[in-house]
C-alpha cells in the first residue's frame, strides 16, 4: 500500500553543492527502484539549527515529499544514518493528515452552504424593519 511521508533531512553547512545533488540524485534512485515515487523536493537552504549538532550551528535543510511503501522509507532512514555529511533527519507520514484535513474542509463547505441558504432570505427582510422606525424626539 502506498503512502505519503515528509522526509527532511539537514546536512553539514559546508557541503560542495554538487555533493548535495549527487546526494539528493541517490536519494531519487534509491526511492525509484523501490517502486516508489518522488512528489517534490525542496531546497530551503541554509539554517541557524536550534541547538547544536555534531559541533555545527547551522545545516542545509532538504525537505522531500514522497510516496510509496514502508519499505522505502527504510532504506532512505538507512542509507541516511550511514551518510556522513547527513547531521540530523525526519520521517513523518502525512497521508492521514491530508486525509482529515480534506474531511474537516468537507465538513465546513457543508455548513456554509446550510447556513448560507437561510441567511440570503433575512438579508431580505432586514431593511424593512429598520425603515419603519422613527427617530427619537429631543
């Protein structure tokens, strides 16, 4: 059964940029030969880390969606614990958070179209009493 999942992973700051690629590219095949697939990839550049790791302040954050079996995720995890440059990742699945967002928007559209039904007819009716006040006498 295939699934989404956030990968982000940071590596060290003074990495040769085409180091990362070649990286990021292992990282593709890797998810491509296990019959997975990449939905995106993004490059958020270089990051002040919140505490420090491995004796470094700041990283290069990469951040991929992906989609696919456990499996997969396994061997990513795996291969990034043997990766040197590699300070720190996270694997998070997101499908069933998609999936409870999608149902909770669901939900409100259905009841702004409830209530927005019965509020056009007292938009109407509105007005009417407000004309029929008079002003108060000084």
């Amino acid at each position: 059964m295939n699934r989404t999942y956030e990968l982000m992973f940071i590596v060290r700051p003074d990495m040769a940029d085409e180091d990362l690629e070649k990286l990021i590219s292992t990282l593709e095949t890797t998810v491509t030969s296990a019959s997975g697939s990449i939905k995106s990839i993004d490059r958020m550049g270089k990051r002040r880390l919140a505490y420090m790791v491995r004796k470094f302040r700041e990283g290069l954050y990469i951040l991929m969606t992906i989609e696919g079996a456990g499996t997969v995720v396994h061997e990513l995890e795996r291969r990034l614990r043997v990766t040197e440059p590699v300070i720190k990742f996270l694997t998070v699945r997101i499908d069933e958070e998609q999936k409870r967002l999608e149902k909770i928007k669901k939900l409100r559209d259905a009841k702004k179209k409830v209530s927005a039904q019965p509020a056009a007819p007292a938009a109407e009716e509105a007005p009417a009493p407000a004309a029929q006040e008079t002003p108060a006498t000084a």
